[in-house]
C-alpha cells in the first residue's frame, strides 16, 4: 500500500501560493488555513481571503477551529455551500492562548464528550467526511487516553484522523511520540495520519514504521523545501536518496513562489513584501551568508527589487 503524504494545514503559512508549489512538487492534498467558525458563519471579510483558490488547488480539505458544535455545523455548512472541499476537519490540536481560552482546538482534548457531540453534529449532516487534528494529549503524556479520544471520534462518525504526535503544552518542540500515535492508530479503523518532525524521508518513514499509520502530513518540513514531497515518495518506494537542490533549482523555485504570492495573495504591499521575505529566507537559510541576505531582504523595497537581489545570489 502507498501510504499517502499530504501538506499540513499550517496557519500563516499553507496559502494558496504554498499550496500550488506543493502539489506542482508532489503533495497528494492540501488544507485552506485554518477557518474560524464564528468568523466563517458571520463572513469575516479575512475568511474570502484564506479560501482563494483555482480549480488546480484540488483536492483540498477546510478545517474549522470552534469550541460550539451547532455554530461548527452552520458554519461548515456555508463554507460547503461556496467551496468543493474534500473533507471537513475539526480542530483539535490548536495551542494557541486565545484560542483554548475559548474552549476550542486542543482544549477539546479536555472534554471529549464534547469533542465527540461535535464530530457527530457534523458527520450527521454534512455530505463530505468529517475529520480529526488530535494532538497526544493537553498536558501530559498518556497514551490510553489519546487511544480513548481517537475511538470517541470514530465512534461519532469521523471519516479519518490526523494526529500530531506531540501535547498541547510540547507546542512545537520536543519528542515525538510515537507510541500514542500508533495508539490512536490501533484504537480506531478509519485511516490514522501521523504527524510531527518530518523534515526528511527518513522521518517520514520512522513515523509510518513505529506508528502503522496509513499517511502522513508534512508541515515545517515542507517550508523552502518543496522537493520533501517527491523525496519521501521516492524514497519510500525505492530507498533512493533525496535530491538536494542547488542554489539554482532553489532560486527559480523561490522565485516562482514569490511570483504566485505576488499573483494571488490579498493583502497590503507593504505586507505582502515582508511576507514574501519571510518565504525567501525559508529558501536561502542555508546559504552560508544567510544573516547578510536577511538584512538585504529587510531593507528591501520592492517586489523586482527582491527578484534583483535573489538573482544576484552566488
Ligand atoms: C506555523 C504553523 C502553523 C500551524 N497551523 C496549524 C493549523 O492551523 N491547524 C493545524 O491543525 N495544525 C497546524 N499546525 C501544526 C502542523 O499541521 C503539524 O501538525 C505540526 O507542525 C507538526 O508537524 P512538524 O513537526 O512536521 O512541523 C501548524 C504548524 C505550524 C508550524
């Protein structure tokens, strides 16, 4: 079997630029940003802008983060009403202050009764799969516990899971660990996706090895690294060793990225040019003069401007 290697739903990140790089390099499906559910029920004007899409951004899934089931149905409703999304995703992961403040993303791991009232209001009346974001836990490790609330999801009706091998409290950092996500993976027979560390083929391949699971989804491994996704196809076909792009391959993949952001993204130019530094040093961190070319890169002024400078880099 193929496991399958899906880009991660990444907040400030997986928009639509990102996405076509990704799946013009290998990515099997992608995520919109994470949709607020009060903000998407009342048309926040900034959630036209997180759903921008093309008929080649596709397959794609929406997740939505909110701490209400009946307010998560209605306003996964209107979003299935203006968008073809592949699959509907709760939230419940998020780390965020704000956000578990509000009993939502990964506070739900807390109260999965109410996690559980929420996958079934949603996989009750909505027409397309209703899935998962878990993380292990929220503060501490225990992985019966994390095996416990994959069960209640399946047993609600959810279609799949997505589970990020680390606690609310880990963040971003820190083991992963496996054992849970294998875990959940055991508990359940919808499809487990595991998560977290996978920035190189071999990673990919330790999280399906120790967990079993069906897929993964590659987040900040994919960040200036596009090519993780053919990488980890190939090597979990064959074994053959990653292609390491050189500075060229890496500046005219920048460069397309950019010229998507520039294309499609909606927002200031003053912030659409900080944000488009913030995806080049992604792509350059590695070089060995990569402080000098961050300050360039601030000091810039322009989108040609920007493309004069990456030229110029030897
Ligand atoms: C900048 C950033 C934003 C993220 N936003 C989301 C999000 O909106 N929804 C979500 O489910 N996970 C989000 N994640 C978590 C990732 O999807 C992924 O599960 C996590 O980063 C672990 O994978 P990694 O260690 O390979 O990066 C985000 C991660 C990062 C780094």
């Amino acid at each position: 079997m193929n496991p399958k290697i899906y880009l991660a739903p990444m907040s400030g990140v997986t928009d639509l630029a990102f996405r076509l790089i990704s799946r013009e390099s290998g990515a099997a499906h992608c995520f919109f940003e994470m949709l607020d559910a009060k903000a998407t029920l009342y048309g926040h004007p900034g959630n036209k802008r997180l759903l921008k899409t093309l008929p080649k951004d596709l397959p794609i899934a929406a997740q939505l983060v909110g701490a209400d089931p009946s307010v998560m149905l209605e306003a996964a409703e209107k979003l299935l009403a203006f968008v073809n999304i592949s699959l509907l995703d709760i939230n419940s992961a998020c780390p965020a202050k704000k956000v578990i403040k509000k009993g939502a993303g990964a506070a739900l791991l807390k109260d999965t009764p109410r996690l559980g009232k929420m996958v079934k209001s949603l996989a009750d009346k909505l027409r397309i799969p209703v899935t998962v974001k878990l993380r292990t836990g929220f503060n501490r490790r225990d992985v019966a516990a994390c095996a416990r609330t994959a069960a209640i999801c399946e047993a609600n009706g959810a279609g799949s899971l997505f589970v990020h091998g680390r606690t609310m409290s880990q963040g971003y950092s820190g083991d992963v660990d496996y054992e849970s996500v294998r875990a959940a993976k055991e508990a359940v027979k919808i499809p487990v996706f595991g998560s977290g560390n996978i920035f190189d083929p071999q990673m990919a391949k330790k999280m399906l090895d120790e967990t079993g699971c069906d897929g993964i989804t590659v987040a900040r491994g994919a960040l200036g690294n596009p090519w993780i996704f053919k990488n980890i196809e190939n090597y979990l076909k064959s074994g053959a060793p990653s292609e390491t792009p050189g500075l060229s391959a890496k500046k005219s993949m920048l460069k397309k990225h950019l010229s998507y952001i520039e294309k499609y993204k909606d927002i200031s130019s003053d912030d659409k040019l900080g944000f488009m530094g913030k995806v080049a040093m992604w792509y350059l961190k590695g070089l060995y003069n990569a402080s000098r070319i961050r300050a360039e890169i601030c000091r810039v002024r322009s989108y040609r401007e920007l493309i004069r400078l990456i030229d110029r880099q030897k």
